[in-house]
C-alpha cells in the first residue's frame, strides 16, 4: 500500500545575482510533475546547496545558470557531494551560458546540461527517466 | 556503526535517511523509531502555527538564531501543503532561514504534507523524536493550518505559538474557540504594519474569553508583537517561550508531565490506527481483493461500507 518513495529536488540557483525567475518557473514545474521541491532562492553558496541537499535527503539537485558563476560553483558542488560521500545526489543544469562551457561541466560530473531554451516538458521527461528515488537501494546503515 | 548510535551521534545523512523513510511509510522505519525511543524526551518541541504568509518561517528563523546563541541546538520541521491536483510541492520555507545552513547545530528538514490516505496520521511526530534523539535541545515544528492541523499541531508541541497579522480582527473573531485556546502564545507579526495594536486588543478580548473558561490553568497567554524580518521583538518573544517552558516545568507541578502525556496519547493512537490500517489492507489484499473493488461493491448495491469493514475486521 506504501505510496512508494517520492522524488525529492532541490532547485538552486548559486551565484550573486538575484534573477531567479528561470529557476521558479523550473520548481513550479516540477511540483506539478508531483515531485516535492526544495527551494532555497538566490545567492546560494556551493556549501548551502550541499548541506541543504544532505539534510533535505533530495535525489536530485537542479542548478540555475545565469552569471557565470557556474565555472566555479558546479566543480565545486561535485567536489563537496563527494567529499560527504553523497555522490549518489545526481545534478544537472540549466539556464542561459556558453555552449562552449558544456564539456567543462560533464566532465566535473554534472549528469545533464539544459541548454538555452530547452522545453520544460523535455526536462521533466528526463527526470522521470533518469532519476528514481534513491533511497530505493538497500537503506543506510552501518 | 549501529543505525540507532549514528542517529544519536548526529549523522546527517543517516538522519536525513531516517526522516525520508518515515515520511515515506516505510515499514522498517517503525523498528528504527522503536528502538530510538529511549533515546528521545529531552527536547523541548515548540510549534509555530498561522495562515500562510503571516511569517512563520521568518520567526522560527529568528527563534533558532537566539537558541544558537545559547548555544542549544537546534531542529526545525518545516512544513509545506502538497499540491492536492498534482502530489508535488514546492517547499520554500527555507528561503527565509539561509543563515543557519551551514550551521551544524542547526538541522531543518522541509516536509509536504502530502495525502493523509486513508486517515493515517502524518508522520510529523516520528520526526520530532528523530531530531529529539539525535540531541536537539529544541525542535521547532512550522506548520500552515487553520482548523483541525493546528489543533494537532498543539497537541504534540510543549509550547505553541499562533501568528497573526493586523488586520486580522475579523479572521480572528470568525476563529472557533477552541483554536484560540490552543495558543499559549500568540504573536502579532508584520507589527510594522498599520492597525497592529487593535490586532492586539482584540485578541485581548478574546483571549480573556478563554481565560475564564479554562479554569485552573494559570499560564496566561501572552501576546507578542514582532516584526519578524528586522528581528523586532524577537528577544521578547523567544524569553517568553523559555518562561512557558519554565513554567511547565515548575518544581511540583505536573503540567510538562501533561503535556508529554497529551503527545504520547496522540502518538500512541496515531500508531495504533496505522498499524491497524497496514494489517487491514494486508488482509484485504490476502484475500485477492481491494479497495477499489470493495468501493465498486458498493456502489453497486451489493453490500455497505459498514458490513463491508467489518467483515475484515473480523476473524
Ligand atoms: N512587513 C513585514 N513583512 C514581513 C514580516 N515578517 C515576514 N514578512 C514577510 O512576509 C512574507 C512571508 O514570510 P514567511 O516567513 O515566509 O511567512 P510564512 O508564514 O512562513 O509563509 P508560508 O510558509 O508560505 O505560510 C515574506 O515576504 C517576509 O519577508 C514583518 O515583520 N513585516
Ligand atoms: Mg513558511
């Protein structure tokens, strides 16, 4: 009878500017998918997406991109999941960059890349395919 | 390391694991609540109760900085409605509490809350003794409601604290009594706003109302104005808080026995019409039927809900 686990996002948007209109429309989307969004607004440092994301216990962290600071903010975001031993978090991207930054952000392990204008139904397509509850594996213990 | 020793040394993913296992009905969660159990009845768990945007989230943000200044630690359970169309949820009250993120004495755990199917109680409770047993001094419960939450939400906290905003006289007069009862405090937010002081005055009028009628209880509720975004009176509200505390714990008095007993009353019921839910619906299932088919039965004139219950229920 159990519902089943059910999908938990954070929607984040690190950075110093405050437009966070791209990353709203994205959790609205996402609860009307049925999946419960965490949504911490603007000015998020690497180190608050991640804690939020470990305390939240989310499968899957959607980053905003917007200014720039994703060159740094994204290795660093993988960086501190592993550290914490939560690499199993999955993240991806979206927003307004350079094409050109894509192989960058792949290869420091962000699992997908939004590009500029991608549909939002594409997206959640995508995380209904790619993403499952994680806490499906055996659960945590010693 | 035991599950159970993770809990208790404050592991956040173990914690955060525990908290999503229970929100979502996992079975195992159950042994895990029972064997934490000896480890849970120190924190002190205070609800935050109001209509939405009246500034909970703000107050519970300034609550737990002053908490941290004492250096007690602190959990917060935030909680958010589920979209009733879709089952999704955008949970943001964390947007107002960003200061404490990289805090480790504070955990915040954003919850929906999601179908209550079938009148299982929701698990709001099982994680307040999560946090409660990882050592939290304090757990702070936020929740929107009006009506039948808020009540519930009084019945599992020590101290509960009802957020109003000027202008709500009228809102306030339309308010059954019964929910003006429930608060032991009641703060008038967003006092920065015009008519704040007549907010005030009728909550004294109405408050007295309940004074009277509870009688024998000598805690009188007291009314606080906040401006919760520029920590206005912030030092006030949260002495208060402490002096209820004091209050229920007042050498001689039973009052902090009562109110852990009203909690473990809920619980215990909330526990028990789960479990005798889960073994219903194994039953059924056992059978090879279901809900849905005893619904069809039903309608169809073939039985009656009332026949149709108890024949599960019996051997
Ligand atoms: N003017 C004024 N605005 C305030 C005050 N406290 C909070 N707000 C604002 O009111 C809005 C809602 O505040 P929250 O703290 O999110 O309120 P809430 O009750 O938690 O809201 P929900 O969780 O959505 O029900 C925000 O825009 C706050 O900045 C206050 O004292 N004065
Ligand atoms: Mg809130």
């Amino acid at each position: 009878m159990a519902n089943g686990r059910k999908i938990r996002i954070l929607v984040a948007k690190p950075g110093l500017d405050g437009h966070d209109r791209g990353a709203r429309v994205v959790a609205r989307a996402f609860r009307d998918a049925g999946f419960e969004v965490i949504y911490t607004g603007c000015h998020q440092t690497p180190e608050q997406i991640v804690s939020t994301a470990l305390q939240e216990d989310v499968d899957l962290i959607g980053l905003s991109i917007l200014s720039g600071a994703h060159r740094y903010s994204f290795p660093r975001i993988m960086e501190l999941l592993r550290e914490n031993n939560a690499a199993d978090i999955a993240v991806v991207g979206g927003g307004i960059f350079p094409l050109e930054d894509i192989p960058m952000l792949k290869e420091c392990g962000i699992k997908e890349i939004f590009e500029p204008g991608a549909k939002l139904g594409d997206i959640i397509e995508w995380v209904g395919k790619n993403i499952s509850a994680h806490g499906d594996a055996a659960p945590l213990s010693s | 390391m035991d599950i159970i020793q993770q809990i208790v040394a404050g592991d956040v993913r173990t914690i955060a694991r525990v908290l999503r296992d229970i929100d979502d009905e996992l079975p195992s969660s159950r042994e895990v609540l029972q064997r934490l159990y000896p480890h849970t009845g120190k924190a002190h768990v205070i609800g935050f109760t109001g209509s939405p945007g009246v500034g909970k989230s703000s107050l519970v943000d300034q609550v737990a900085t002053h908490y941290r200044k004492d250096s007690k630690t602190v959990g917060i359970l935030a909680v958010d409605p589920t979209s009733p169309f879709t089952g999704g949820a955008i949970l943001g009250d964390r947007i107002r509490m960003q200061r404490h993120f990289l805090d480790p004495g504070v955990f915040i755990r954003s919850l929906a809350t999601r179908g209550q199917f079938g009148g299982l109680t929701r698990s709001t409770n099982d994680m307040v003794n999560v946090l409660d047993a990882a050592g939290k001094d304090v757990v702070l419960v936020e929740t929107v409601g009006v009506g039948q939450d808020e009540v519930e939400v009084a019945n599992s906290a020590h101290t509960t604290v009802l957020v109003m905003i000027p202008g709500m006289g009228d809102d306030i007069q339309a308010i059954k009594a019964g929910i003006m009862e429930i608060g032991n405090i009641f703060v008038v937010n967003k006092a920065d706003r015009e008519g704040s002081r007549k907010t005030v005055r009728e909550l004294m009028n109405l408050i007295e109302i309940g004074v009277r009628r509870r009688n024998g209880e000598e805690w009188e509720p007291r009314i606080i104005e906040t401006e919760a975004v520029k920590g206005r009176g912030i030092d006030k509200l949260y002495e208060t808080i402490e002096q209820h505390k004091a209050y229920l714990l007042a050498t001689g008095s039973q009052r902090w026995r009562e109110a852990v007993e009203k909690r473990t009353r809920l619980q215990l019921l909330g526990v028990l019409k789960d479990l005798a839910f889960r073994a219903a619906l194994e039953r059924i299932e056992a059978r090879g039927d279901s809900i849905d088919e005893m619904v069809r039965r039903i309608v169809d004139r073939q039985s009656d809900p009332y026949s149709v219950a108890r024949q599960i229920l019996e051997k």
